[in-house]
C-alpha cells in the first residue's frame, strides 16, 4: 500500500504541474492577444498632427 500512496502522490504533483503550466501558458498567451489588440504599437498615428 505504501508504493501506491506514493505513485498516486507523485501522478497527483506531476498533474498539477501540467495543470499549472497550462494555466500559465494560457494566461501569457492573453496578455500577448491583449498586447497586440490594443494597438500599442501604432502610437506613430498620434503625432500625425504635429
């Protein structure tokens, strides 16, 4: 019983890593979608007047 208590932790922490990666993965990915919609690098336009 010790051994399966033992793989069943080790699946559970290698789950969560992944789970965890993955969370991460998506929210970076949003933030670059965000980055990029907003149109920050079209900041040039707002000096066209002068």
């Amino acid at each position: 019983m010790d051994k399966k208590e033992k793989i069943d932790s080790r699946g559970k922490r290698i789950g969560k890593f992944v789970l965890t990666t993955i969370i991460y993965c998506v929210i970076l990915m949003a933030l670059i979608y965000l980055y990029q919609y907003s149109g920050l690098t079209s900041v040039h336009f707002i000096y066209d007047e002068f």
